[in-house]
C-alpha cells in the first residue's frame, strides 16, 4: 500500500536533501477511554506527522504512545499543532497495514 499523495519535492537549502511531504488523512476518534483519543493511520511512512487541530488551543497533550508496538514516539505539542515523529523503519505494508496512536490528555 502506498503512502498518501505526495504534495511537495523540496529541496532542504541547508543540506541539499530533498524533502519528502505527503497528505494523509488520518482517522481521529473518541476511544471510550476517559480523556482519551485514537488516531488511526491507515496509510503511514516514517517522519512527521503534524494535526493542527491537536493544537494547544483545543486541549493539552500529556501523553502519546503507539497501540501494541514498542517503538518510541516523539511528539511536541505547540500552538501550530501536535507534531509527531514516527520512527524510522515503520512503513506501512504488508505485515503493519494501520498505525494507532493513543492520545491522553
């Protein structure tokens, strides 16, 4: 499976790597969980991930991990929105067809 539609090529001015942007439109949801949302991704590739509606205006993170994996998640809440770093080596295919990260908050 692919990831979503690339939207930009650029090139970093800084290193001359090209940078990699894509559009994907995750599924977000009320867990049942007490202050608790799901993001599902159903289309994914390592890097970032930035939800502009999870920004520090709508509520206040205090916790995101990925549902059943054990890789670290980085992620950094601001105004502009939550930024997520997904780690290196996780790519959607065959064995790993969605991503679900838990938000509490």
């Amino acid at each position: 499976m692919a990831v979503s539609r690339k939207i930009a090529l650029k090139k970093d001015e800084q290193s001359g790597n090209q940078l990699h942007i894509y559009e994907v439109n995750p599924i977000i949801f009320y867990s049942g969980e007490a202050d608790e949302l799901n993001i599902e991704l159903l289309e994914f590739n390592y890097g970032e991930l930035i939800i502009k509606s999870l920004s520090t205006a709508i509520l206040k993170v205090k916790e995101l991990i990925m549902e059943n994996e054990e890789f670290p998640i980085k992620w950094k809440q601001t105004a502009k929105g939550l930024r997520i770093t997904l780690p290196d080596g996780l790519i959607n295919d065959e064995n790993r067809k969605k991503c679900t990260l838990k938000i509490k908050f």
